[in-house]
C-alpha cells in the first residue's frame, strides 16, 4: 500500500512538473513571436526614419525578449538619430542617455561586433568624447587588421580633432601611411593619403608648411598615376595638386617657381583629357590654370592665355550639355521601358 501510494504521488509531481513546463514553454514562444512581431515593425519604421514610432516597437521588442542583441542596437541608433549634438535639454540629453545605454547593452552581448563597435563609437564622437571614440574606433582596427577602409575611418576621426588635440594629426597621418603600408599597390590608399595633406588647415603663418603639404601630396598622386598610369582621374587630381599649389600660394614663390608648377599642371591635365577626351572635369580646370594663373604670371601673353582658356571653358560646357542631354534621355528610356 505504500509503495502504491508513493508511486502515484510521484506520477502526480510528474505530470504537474510536465504541465509547468509545457506552460513555460509556451509562453516563451508567445513572448518570443511579439518579440520578432515587433522587431520586424520597428525595422520597418527604422528604415522609414520614423524614429520615434521605431523606438516604441524596439522597446516591445525587448519587453518580450531582452536578450536580443540587434534591437537594443537600433534602440540605439534611432535614440542617436533623434540626438542633436550641442543642444543641451532635459529631452535631447535623455536622448543620449539611451543611445550610449542601449548601444552599450549590445555591444555587452557581441563585444566583437564591428558595427556595434563602430556606432557606439561614432556616438562617442557626436558627444565629442574623444578619449572613448578613440578606444573604439581602435578596436575596430584590431579586429579587422586588414580592412582597408577601417583605416580611413580611424584617420578621419583623428582629423576631426585636429586643431583640438595635440596629437590628433599625428595619428591621422599615421593611420593613412598604415593603410599604404598594409596595402601598398591600392591606388585608394595613395588617394586618401593625398586628400588629407591637401586638406590640412592653412594659416597665413605657416604658409611653407602648407607648401610642402601639397607637395608631399604630389608625390602620393606620382604614387598611384604608377600603379594606374591609364587613370585620367589620377592625372587630373595631381593637375588640380599642382594648379591649385601654382595659384594659392604667391607670397614667398618665386614667379620662377610658379611657372615650373603651373607647367607640370598643364602637362598632368592634358593627360588626363588624352586619356579620356570626354572628360569634362579636365577642361573646367584647364579655363582657370590658362586665365588665372599663366596670364597672370607672364601678363605679355595673356591674350594668347585667355584665349586659349576660354577654348577649354567652352568644351567643358559642350560636354556637360552633351552629359546632361544623355542623362535626360536615359530617364525618359526608363520610365517607357
């Protein structure tokens, strides 16, 4: 008797456990199937820009399933989109604070995560936190040792706080000598290198240092017109290099000096358009180098200067009609297509 007592008791806690559990179950795929509803809905209004209808779905989203990792990044990313840096109120600084909280928590549950890595980071930046931007920008690049573009990314940021921090163009410089170091045939990274020392800041004082920053942008573009000497792009930028070198800095150039720039910059530009006879962009600077430039420094030809830059002025504009004319037909081809 007993026994038979006992086992049914045991038969009882059984099925009760068996029914508990199914229960259990149950309602966490109830909880997760709201979860993917309203996951799905607030990507929707997320990719609408209706950011703050997206944070409520989010926000359900979590309520049913606190677990997952992409919701809170674009709980995240919308908080940041409806942030306004620099404007300080209770509503735009609790804007932040989910940002920072939600995009932390994600990248709590994937801290490899490179997206997540990066808007975090670039949230860090938007608050001008350098200090932490800077740690995770970085991180990206030690995940991702030989991705490129990371590198570009890390040395942009640098060079936002450039005329902030002490050594902020320092590290800009270095992570695009990186990039070539870690990729030396890319073209692009000889590109990005030669955009960032012609962009530096100029000031009136320092007048030689911008000189020799467009020189030394000269040789990156020497760079890559040897790995794409077929470019009329790359011939064209170290035309634009040398034209822009020959007209911005007069004081302290000798018109000596000045003539041998504005030559290479003629020869580069006429390149480029050999290569690529229908390039407009050739011709809209060969007008400028003629007119403000050679006529400029050897006024005793400047008839022969202009005129010869109103001839390049008048292709570039028959070309962008002839681009325009094209680009025209081509929409009115697809809309009866």
């Amino acid at each position: 008797m007993f026994r038979k007592g006992t086992n049914a008791l045991l038969l009882a806690v059984v099925a009760l456990f068996v029914v508990f559990a199914f229960s259990a179950c149950a309602n966490l795929s109830v909880s997760r199937l709201a979860a993917n509803y309203h996951f799905a809905r607030a990507n929707h209004l997320f990719t609408e820009n209706k950011y703050r209808q997206a944070i409520t779905e989010y926000e359900l989203t979590l309520k049913n399933n606190p677990k997952m990792t992409d919701a809170y990044r674009f709980l995240g990313e919308s908080y940041k989109q409806l942030y306004k840096p620099g404007v300080d109120n209770r509503e735009n600084n609790e804007r932040k604070a989910k940002a920072v909280e939600a995009l932390t928590k994600a990248l709590e549950f994937e801290p490899n995560n490179k997206d997540i890595i990066f808007s975090l980071g670039d949230m860090y930046d938007k608050l001008r936190d350098y200090e932490k931007a800077e740690k995770l920008y970085l991180r990206i690049i030690e995940l991702e040792p030989t991705n490129m573009n990371n590198y570009y990314v890390v040395a942009e940021f640098y060079k936002r706080y450039a005329g902030e921090k002490k050594d902020a163009a320092k590290e800009a410089e270095a992570m695009y000598l990186r990039r070539i170091e870690t990729d030396p045939d890319s073209p692009q990274g000889y590109a990005y290198a030669a955009n960032y020392y012609e962009t530096l800041p100029v000031s009136p004082e320092h007048i030689q240092e911008a000189i020799d920053n467009f020189d030394t942008a000269n040789s990156f573009w020497d760079k890559r017109i040897e790995l794409e000497p077929k470019s009329a792009e790359a011939w064209l930028a170290k035309g634009v290099n040398r034209w822009t070198r020959a007209y911005r800095f007069q004081m302290g150039v000798s018109r000596e000096e000045r003539l041998a720039v504005a030559d290479d910059a003629l020869k580069a530009i006429k390149k480029a358009i050999e290569l690529d006879p229908t390039y407009p962009e050739a011709y809209a600077h060969m007008g400028p180098l003629y007119k403000a430039v050679f006529a400029s420094l050897e006024p005793e030809k400047s008839a022969y200067y202009n005129a010869q830059g109103d001839i390049y002025v008048e292709k570039y504009l028959e070309l962008r009609k002839k681009a325009a004319e094209r680009k025209k037909l081509e929409e009115e081809l697809k809309k009866t297509g």
